[in-house]
C-alpha cells in the first residue's frame, strides 16, 4: 500500500502542476510506442530475443505448433522505421511482422524446434529503455521458472507490534495470563511465518519483555516504509463479563481528523516526508491539506479491507466477538500513511479463551490465521513494484496466452468442420 499512496500522491501534485502549466496527460501504455529493434542472443539453456521498445506497451503472447512459432499480438504498438529482423540463430529462424487488431502489430518469432517461452518486461534502467524479454528456453526445461533478478520486485514489509511489554503488563486474565506475554509469543510466531514467505519482510517494533511508547511503535513502521502495522494484543473483560473470541480493530473516523489536525500542526510531523518524498512544510495549508487528506484516507481503505481479510481469516480457527471490523481512536493506529489494524487475540479474562492462548500451539495457530488474512489481501491488493504485483501481472499474461489458445484451438476446429477427407 506504500506504493499505493505514493502512486496517489503524486496524482495530487500532478493536478495541480496541470492546472499550473497546462501540460499533457501521461499516455497509456502502448499509446504512440515504437518497437525499435529485436535483438536475439544466445543465453543458458537457450535463447533470448530482446524487443527495444520506446514506451511503454500491452502485449499477448502464446505458442503455435506445426510449424513451431511463437506470437506476440502488441496493442497500440507499431514498428519502427528501419525496424529489421535479425538472422537466424539457433532455434530461431526469421521474424515476421505484420498489422494487428486497430494501430497493433503482430510478431510471429518462427521457429525450427520446441521451446518453452517466458516473457517480462522490464523498466528503463541506466541507459537502457523500456525492452520486451522473450526467453526460448529447451523443451527439457521447465516452462515455469524463477524470475530474472530485475523482476523479483521488492518485499511488502509488515511491521508487527506486540501490545505493551517491561513494566507494562497489559491485563492480567485467567490463571494469572499476562497479556504482554502473549502479545509478544503471537508477533513473534507471525514474523517467523512472515519472513518465511518469498515476497514479504517483516519488523518487531519489540523483540522482548521491554515497553516501547506508543508513539515509537508506529514511528518504527514509518521509519521502515511499511505496507502496513498490525498491533497485536489480549482484550479483557473483568467480573462477570462472559464476553469472547477474537476481533480487528482500525482508526475511526473521528480519530482519523484529529490526528490529521495534530499533524498539521505539529512542525515536526510538517517538516517530515509523508509519502513518496512529499514534505509539507513548503506547501500551502490548503495543498499540505489535501495530500494529507489523500494519503490517510488511502491507508484507512487499505486498512478496512486487510482487517475484513485478517478477520474471516481468524474466524475459521476459533470463536469471533464481533463479526464485523471495529473502529476506535487507539494511538498505535495513528500513522497516517501507513494501513494499521489493531488485533484483540481472544479474552484473556474468559477461561476458555485463557487456556487457548496459554497454548503455544494455538498462539501459532493464531498467527498462521493472521498470516493468512494478510497473503489475501497483499494477493487481491498487491502494492505496485512488489513481488506480488508482479506475479500477479504474471499470472494474468499466463491466463491471457491460455484463452488466446483456446480460442486459436477452437477457430482451428471450426474451420476444419465440413472439410473433406484427405
């Protein structure tokens, strides 16, 4: 979600630059590029073609046997001039070119043996522009392997925060259950899980028995750029209260303007960078206003829908006290760039919910549960240049060149229907 406001962000300022200077709409993808150049090089275990693009560009690739080619169907795209296919090599034959849809092009890479193609594009990069990579790899090779170094795309990072600590003991529940005890258990079992997936990274904002202000707590996830904060703690019902189960948390409304005031106020917060590099204390109040209107009004979305995720999440596992996302004003959710969701584990009064959370098992039990509302929302969500939004973008070009063969198969099929016997 970092990537997410800072994408936001900078939408605002670009507003009111146009409104300054009149300037141009950024085109889309593919909108006006040029394929400049296709280069085709030996590489391990094949071959790799190489498209030098001016922009930008939407693409679909799939494969086509008897004879063996290989399609690439650009939308908005058109050849250079000078545009030349390079000589054969290996496995690659010829190149041909031809129109596509309406202003497209189409690329047939021909081919004298099987391959097994993988594409990504990738940005510019020091002297180098936008390039299409086409890898032909031997068909002894998998057609699913890991993604060239350019490609694995950054770690949503997710800072944790186990509920107070040191002198602070939080509440004291059933069987003399410490809350700060099982906070800590808890953040530490979900970093573990979460430093263990391929595409996420995860901060303590404490590793032991020690308190940390409530301030330094999200402070620690804005230092660390976090995609997102989750505070986890043991709610409490003293007397006769019979209330349990688990329920999420995030800012309310009202806490959501009283912090946007404090921080408009506050010369340190102003002179601090909220997102993406924005500082607010060069900008008008009406400017610094509306960036930071933009930027805390992303991440409460944000942390709406991953507290719904982390919520149905922990409802498979065991009993829930509200089934539906609650909202407070608590300090550790204040930040107001970061998505943050406050999780009450269970009631650590109740003694059913006491012995659960005295169960080392069933604290890993809770953390799993909350890894795996957190893998859903980052898999719908994904924030852009991270490795779930590119593998995201993977699989969409996979389930692209799936129908775009099914429906070569199918127009095949159709047009042999009637046809003589040979």
């Amino acid at each position: 979600m970092w990537g997410c406001i800072r994408a936001s962000v900078g939408l605002v300022v670009l507003a009111f630059a146009v409104a300054a200077t009149a300037a141009p709409a950024p085109k889309a993808a593919g909108a006006g590029t040029e394929i400049k150049a296709l280069r085709v090089s030996e590489a391990a275990g094949g071959l790799r073609a190489v498209f030098d693009l001016s922009g930008p560009v939407d693409y679909r690739l799939f494969q086509l046997s008897k004879p063996d080619r290989i399609v690439l169907d650009f939308s908005s795209a058109r050849l250079a001039e000078g545009f030349r296919a390079p000589a054969g090599l290996g496995p690659f034959k010829d190149a041909r070119t031809g129109a596509h849809g309406d202003g497209g092009t189409r690329v047939v890479l021909d081919l004298d043996a099987t391959t097994q193609p993988r594409s990504f594009l990738l940005q510019p990069a020091g002297d180098q522009g936008y390039r299409l990579v086409v890898d032909l790899d031997a068909g002894s090779k998998p057609a699913v392997a890991a993604l060239p170094p350019e490609t694995i795309g950054r770690k949503v990072v997710i800072a944790i925060d186990p509920g107070h600590g040191g002198h602070d003991t939080g509440a004291i529940g059933y069987g003399g259950l410490e809350e700060k005890n099982v906070t800590l258990s808890v953040g530490e079992d979900l970093a573990r899980l979460i430093n263990a997936q391929p595409g996420m990274k995860a901060v303590l904002t404490r590793d032991g028995d020690y308190f940390v202000p409530l301030q330094d707590r999200y402070a620690i996830a804005r230092k660390d750029k976090a995609d997102l904060f989750v505070s986890i703690h043991a709610n409490a019902c003293p007397g006769d209260c019979d209330a349990h189960g688990a329920s999420v948390w995030m800012l309310s409304t009202k806490g959501a303007s009283s912090t946007a005031a404090r921080w408009l106020a506050n010369s340190e917060n102003a002179s601090a960078e909220l997102v993406g590099g924005v500082s607010l204390n060069d900008k008008s109040p009406t400017l610094a206003s509306v960036l930071l209107d933009l930027s805390q009004g992303a991440s409460m979305q944000a942390s709406h829908r991953v507290a719904r995720d982390v919520l149905t999440s922990l409802a498979r596992i065991g009993p829930i006290y509200k089934p539906q996302v609650e909202r407070a004003n608590f300090v550790v959710l204040r930040s107001p760039d970061v998505p943050s969701i406050l999780i009450e584990t269970a009631f650590i009064t109740d003694p059913s919910d006491a012995r659960r959370l005295a169960d080392p098992a069933y604290r890993e039990k809770l953390a799993r549960a909350v890894l795996g509302g957190l893998k859903n929302y980052f898999e719908v969500t994904p924030p852009p240049g991270t490795w779930y939004a590119l593998n995201a973008e993977k699989r969409l070009r996979t389930a692209a060149a799936r129908a775009a063969r099914s429906e070569r198969l199918a127009a095949e099929g159709g047009s042999r229907i009637g046809a003589p016997a040979n």
